[in-house]
C-alpha cells in the first residue's frame, strides 16, 4: 500500500539490526566413545578417542581445541549439548558441520539444531525506510492556509498564523489509523507505519492482512491447524523468544482487536474532520451574513435620492448656522475681553 507513491507499512526500525548472534546446538547426549579410534568433530576440528578418556573430559578437550581455531563461533559443552554462538552479531551464511565418526571411520551426520539466527544490519534499506517516513511527515505537515475573513495575520517570520486561517490541507493518510505514540517528538499522527509486534497500523493494510490469514482457513473444518499448539504470541524457545504461528486463531484474535482499536482511530480523525466541516458550515453562514448587512448598506450610499440628499445637506446647514448665531448672541464679549 502507498500513498502518493511512498509506502505506508514501512517502520524505522525494519529492516532492523536486532543485534542477535546465530546460536546453534548438537544434542551429543546419547553418543557413546568406547573404542579406539571413535572420534567427534567441529567443522574441521576432530578428536580423537583413545579408549580411556571420560565421555565429558573428552568433550571439554574437542570444544577447547575448537576454540583454539578462532573460529566463528564459539563453543560450550553442558548438559550432553554442545552449544555454539556466533562472536559477531548480525546473520552467519552457514552453520557449522558436526559429525561422529565410529572406529571405521564411518561418519554420522549429527542434527544441527538452530536456536537464534541473528539479522544483518540493512543500512542502505533502514535509511530508505526513514526517507520514506519523513516524506510521510512532511506529507501529512503539508498546510494550505485560506482566508476565511479571520483576520489573516502573519508572524515576526512571515508564516500564517492557523488561528487566523483556515488550513484547507487534508491528508488522507490522516484519517486511517494510526498510534498515539506516533505524536512524539514532533511528529503528526497517521495511518502508517508498524507497531511493536510488526504488524502494519494502517487500517486498510490491517483489513489486507487479516483477510490473507482468514484466506488460509480451511472452509470445511475452520481450522488453521496451529490451533491446539500455538499459545497466545506463537512459539517460545528457551530464551523466552516466540516464533509466531502464522494463521493461528489466536493470530486472528490479535488482528481482530488490533482492527478494531485502528476502527476507533478511524472514528475520532472522523470526529475532527466533522468538527471542521461544523466550522465551516457555521462561517459560511457568518459570512453570508456579513455580505448582506455589507450590501444593505452600499445599497443605502450609492442608490440614495439626489433631492433627499439635498435637502438634508441644507437643513443640516441651516441649524448649523442657526447655532452659530445663538451661540454669538449668549457669548457676546470677544475673547480678549473674557480673557481679561
């Protein structure tokens, strides 16, 4: 979805660089080293069993030696599980290879089970994202003064001042969702962007989603098969991190209330959009107002009687200087002589 181009569902913080290390681990619990020859590998380290180490010494010694190598990763051994976490941050092509070998030299493939997987920092694609938002706010900070017979006043700085104006300039983007949040640090309110759980906060993008995840229904069950098995966010590791269950009811319970909280900010951008409609509505009658009374009395100058005129002009005069003259009789000293 875009508006004016630009898209809508894009968040500052995605592509994100969350910081996570690739974290991998090789159940070795039920591995048995009972004769000569037996070995264990890490990649291209491997040890070598020489039939009267201690299963957990011998272990130890293959993770030091791994270490040893300055590898990608490092290694720990605890609990029949070797574990192995990325030193950088950010996602790792490959996981490591870990195999047993028996006395023959027979290999045996040991099940790498990846735990965390870390993102790569997109640079190039945050700064684009951020581009797009800002174009988004500039977007929705766009104003349209008009006169509307207010008083039209500009500041120290030669801008408008919106109480003597009214901003004509309506986004839409504006009116379609949005979070409460997004007013901070100056920044307006608007249907665009992600929340915390990336799930879009504009309201036709929600609807958009939440009728893909109600397109994958099964129509004859109305099952999405996660239903006994996702709990309430998805799946969660040991680490306490949820992996989401695509299409779960609980998934469609998530977008159903997030549907209805952007409904609610559909409503109160409606409400303002209403208020300014009242507004105008009840200018427009004040300026209607105001024209007539405005030509009600040009009517009266430039259509008055030439005679009417005359006449009022001369009567006017005459008690003009019939005041004259009483005040000369009642005043009859000049003022030199009053003065004195």
């Amino acid at each position: 979805l875009t508006f004016r181009g630009v898209k809508v569902d894009s968040d500052p913080n995605d592509p994100a660089f969350d910081g996570a290390k690739a974290k991998y681990s090789i159940d070795v619990s039920d591995l048995e080293f009972k004769a000569n020859g037996e070995a264990l590998a890490l990649e291209d380290v491997v040890a070598t069993y020489n039939g009267t180490d201690n299963k957990d010494d011998f272990i130890n010694a293959l993770v030091a030696e791994y270490n040893n190598q300055g590898k990608d990763y490092t290694a720990s051994y605890e609990n029949g599980k070797i574990t192995l976490e990325a030193n950088n941050e950010g996602e790792v092509q490959t996981a490591p290879e870990a195999k047993s070998f028996d006395a023959a030299k027979n290999p045996t493939d040991l099940t790498v089970k990846e735990e965390v997987k870390g993102k790569t920092e997109d640079v190039e694609g945050r700064a684009a994202v951020k581009e797009a938002n800002d174009a988004l706010q500039k977007m929705l900070k766009e104003t349209t003064f008009v006169d509307l017979g207010m008083g039209f006043e500009e500041d120290a700085n030669g801008d408008i001042k919106p109480a003597t104006a009214f901003n004509q300039a309506l986004c839409g983007l504006k009116y379609l969702g949005g979070s409460d949040d997004q007013v901070t640090d100056g920044r307006v309110y608007g249907g665009y962007g992600k929340d915390k759980d990336g799930d879009p906060l504009n309201f036709i993008s929600l609807i958009k989603k939440t009728g893909e995840l109600l397109y994958n229904c099964d129509q004859d069950t109305g099952s999405w098969g996660d239903d006994d098995k996702a709990p309430a966010w998805g799946v969660k590791d040991e680490e306490g991190n949820y992996t989401e269950l695509f299409g779960s009811t609980r998934t469609i319970d998530r977008m159903i209330d997030k549907l209805q909280t952007a409904l609610g900010k559909v409503s109160l951008t409606h409400v303002e959009l209403d208020a300014d409609v009242a507004f105008l509505k009840s200018n427009k009658d004040r300026l209607k107002e105001l024209d007539d009374t405005l030509n009600n009395q040009i009517v009266g100058v430039e259509d008055m009687d030439p005679a009417d005129a005359i006449t009022s002009l001369m009567w006017a005069q005459y008690s003009y200087n019939a005041a004259l003259k009483i005040g000369n009789g009642i005043l009859s000293q000049s003022l030199l002589d009053y003065l004195s």
